[in-house]
C-alpha cells in the first residue's frame, strides 16, 4: 500500500458547520465536584491550572464549562479529539454500537474489529523493503500498545536492549516509563532494565552548541557510541516519537531518523515509530509524522487520535513480527472492544470524507507563520517549531541563555483560559506551549488563537517591565 499523503495543492476546504447552543447545566456545583475530586481521587492528577477547568459540554473544536463559557480547546483534550469533540458521525456510531453489541472479547468473531482493523491497514505505510503493515493488535492506551512493541521487539529479535530518545514520553507503564526520558515523568522504584537513551534532535538545545547543517546531524550519530557504550551490540528495538508530543513538538531535521534506523537495524534491532501524537494527519503534509523523515518502520504505535477520544490503541506491524506472538498466549480483555472499534472506524471515515489532513496542512501552516510573526513581536518566545497542527512555542526569559520562562508559560495558560482558549504545555521544564487542536479548528480560529496569545504575552511581558501584580 503506497504512503497516503496529502494533496499538495491549497484547496478550500468546506468542514461542517455545526451551530451549538450549550444544553443549560443542571448537575452538582464546581465545589461539589472538586470536593469529590479531592476527597475520592489520586491526589497526583495532573491539572494545568490554578483551580481545575470544569468541563461539562463539547463540539468539534470547543468545550463549555458550567456556566456555558465557550473554549477554544487548542490542546485537543491532550491530543486526542482528533475531528472535534463529539463529531456527530462518531458519536452516532459509537451510540450504534453500544446499543448492538457493547462488549465482546476477541475469543469471539464481531464485525467491527476486523473492519476496523482492515480500514487501518489501508491507511498504513509501507513498511521496511515494502513488506506490507498491515496486522494489528489492540489495547486501550498508548502505554500498553508500546509496552507490547518492545514485548513483540524483544521476542522477534531474541534481543534486550531498547533505545529510546531523551525528552521522549511513551507511557506510564514500567518499560514504558523507562523509555521516557523526562525526569519528572519517573518514579524512583520504577528502574526496568535494557533501557538506554540517545539525543533527540533538539537542534533549539543542541548538546554540542552545534547548528544544522553544519552540525552534520552529530547527534543522530551519537546513536551509535549509544550501542556499542550501553548494549551488548545487540538490540530489540528503538522506539521514538518522529515528533516528541509531551517534550514539546521536537521536530528534528529530516535526515535524523534515517541515520539512527540504519545504525539501529545493524545492531540487529526493529524500529518503533510512536505516532500516538503524530498519527492520522496531524502534521498536515503525511498521514504519519514519520514519513516526513523518509523512513519506513517496522511497528507503527497508535492511540489518542486513532478513537476521538475513545480508549483505543494499537500497533501494526509486519506478518513476519506478529508472527512472534504465536509463541504464548498474549490477550487483553477490552482489547477490540466493539464500541472503541466502531469509534476508531467513524473517526478514520472523518479524516477521509472531510478533508481533515489537508486542513490541518493548511490552518497549521496560518497558524505557524502567525507564530513567527508573534516571535518577532515577543522577547519571551525563544522557538516556535513542530508541523500541521502540531506546533510548539518555546518561552524563554533570555533569548541568549535560553533561560525557560516556567512561570511565565503558567500565567500564559492563566490568561487564555480567561479569555477562552486553552493551550497545552509541556517540554522538560513545562515551558513549551503545546499548540494541538482537533484538526477541525477553523482559520477564523486560528485567528482567534494568535491575538490571543499575542495579548497574553502583551500582558505578560508589561508586568515583567513595570513589576506590577494581575489577576487572571
Ligand atoms: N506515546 C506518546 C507519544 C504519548 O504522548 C503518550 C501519552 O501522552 C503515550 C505514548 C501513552 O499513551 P497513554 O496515555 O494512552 O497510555
């Protein structure tokens, strides 16, 4: 199966318009759920704000609060609403589903998995020397789908050792937490084995104070001192993320997965990309953010976008990989769910049917260019980077130090919430602007997200100037 890739013409692209009135909100009060929340829930949830956004309503590309404020959601719900909040085709074939068949293991035959998994397989790349991607197992996070790639890695190479990218998230199971390489991101008792780590292609915090190109791309190199320091020479895998999501839209230059595959397949080992941000569109100009590098991988890691919200993910892999699973028994009971397939199925069907790649190419590339131009406008942005909808914005107090500008990227998020757009942040020292909308986002919302975050900073930057207080 050829890669799919978009159109490179610039169309108009007609996306449905769904004019929404927020249903009047009737149920327990803010205090009460955030009481409840503090009594009866993990303390250790992430919230991104002062006093945690209550959300209560979505559609397409907004979410509503209580009182029926409307929200611009910029971070897709951690990048997972990838054609807007309850889409109505996706919502009517999830609430079909469940009112058919809710639950069925794989022990059974049902219809819509191996629909689903047939649809998949004709949106995959080829994989290494054209050898079809087209068999895929199920599991409900983007943790389990990676822990079972290095599993499935690990048992077709008869190899240990995993090489992952530093500032990279891949979950929070033990191997997969292992993999990530953010220090906040680990807990002390949590140390797997086999695990190493190489440079990501930060080229805004190159290691060597090096800059493309005539870097020569030392640190993709470096993958090989990476091998032959912390492996026996030997390796099951590497597993990267093609664009780092949580490390905050890395995008290295284009020859850096080519040099660390090559050195990664000589040492024996497959080759993982984690699409699980990246996937189905997102950076606009592929389908898959990997093939923007030119490389074909031997497992394909999905979850998030894959459902619009459902618990779905997946790895697709070669016959010849899967094939290693025979050896044992591997099952997972929610694993293919019929209502998260019939999810993933109409989500797929929305990308095709409304042109959704080509929106992200296209708004993703107003949104850029508007970013650049707010770098010019604003000291505190350091870089602005990434592809499609998936673009990260870099505060920094000092340009020159590239000192991370942690409270400023707070009091960011503060503001915008306050006027109705809410970002995502992220990178090792939660000072990237994750900008990942559901790829839905209109120009008039992009529009509506510059001269936001561009009078955000206005504000930011004045209280820097004269030291004086705001309330967000
Ligand atoms: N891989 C990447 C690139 C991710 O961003 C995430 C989650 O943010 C994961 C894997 C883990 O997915 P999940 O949270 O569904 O376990």
């Amino acid at each position: 199966m050829p890669p799919t890739t978009a159109p490179q013409a610039e169309r108009t692209i007609e996306l449905p318009q769904f004019d929404h009135q927020p249903r009047p909100y009737d149920g327990p009060s803010r205090e009460e759920v955030l009481a409840l929340r503090q009594r009866y829930v993990n303390p250790g949830v992430l919230t991104y704000y002062r006093e945690p956004l209550m959300i209560v309503e979505g559609a397409m590309q907004y979410l509503y609060d209580e009182t029926g404020k409307r929200y611009l959601d910029a971070f897709a719900g951690i990048v997972t609403v990838s054609v807007g909040h309850c889409h109505p085709h996706v919502a009517a074939a999830v609430k079909e589903q469940a009112g058919t068949l809710q639950h069925a293991t794989t022990i059974y035959l049902h219809p819509t998995l191996p629909r689903f998994a047939e649809k998949l397989a004709s949106k995959m790349p080829t994989g290494p020397n054209g050898t079809p991607l087209d068999r895929t197992y199920f599991t409900n996070s983007g943790s389990e789908a990676n822990e079972l790639a290095v599993l499935m890695a690990r048992e077709a190479t008869g190899n240990q050792h995993v090489i992952g990218l530093r500032n990279g998230y891949h979950g929070g199971t033990p191997n997969t937490m292992g993999l990530t390489a953010h220090g906040t991101w680990k807990f002390p008792s949590n140390a797997p084995g086999g695990i190493a780590h190489t440079h990501p292609g930060y080229c805004y915090r190159c290691p060597y104070d090096l800059a493309y190109p005539s870097c020569e791309m030392k640190c993709a190199k470096d993958v090989a001192n990476v091998i032959a320091y912390e492996t026996p020479g030997q390796v099951a895998c590497f597993i990267g993320e093609p664009i780092q999501g949580v490390g905050g839209a890395v995008l290295p230059p284009k020859e850096f997965f080519g040099i660390v595959y090559d050195a990664v397949r000589a040492a024996g080992g497959l080759c993982v990309a984690d699409e699980v941000q990246g996937g189905f569109g997102r950076t606009g100009e592929h389908y898959w953010s990997h093939q923007h590098f030119g490389v074909q991988p031997d497992l394909v890691v999905m979850a998030k976008g894959i459902g619009n919200g459902a618990p779905l993910a997946a790895v697709t892999t070669t016959e010849a990989t899967a094939a290693t699973m025979t050896k044992r028994i591997h099952f997972n009971t929610y694993g293919g769910n019929p209502v998260s397939m019939a999810s993933g199925l109409a989500t797929l069907e929305v990308i095709d049917a409304e042109g959704i790649q080509e929106n992200a190419r296209v708004v993703g590339g107003r949104l850029k260019e508007g970013l650049l131009e707010l770098r010019d406008k604003h000291d505190l942005i350091g870089d602005v980077r990434g592809l499609g909808l998936m673009l990260g914005v870099e505060l920094v107090t000092d340009r020159v130090a590239k000192t991370p500008a942690k409270q400023e990227a707070a009091d960011l998020m503060e503001l915008a919430k306050e006027r109705g757009l809410i970002l995502g942040k992220g990178g090792l020292h939660g000072n990237t602007m994750r900008i990942k909308p559901p790829m839905c986002i209109s120009k008039d919302d992009a529009d509506f997200l510059l001269a936001t975050v561009d009078e955000c900073l206005g504000i930011i930057e004045e209280k820097a100037r004269h030291g004086s207080s705001w309330k967000a």
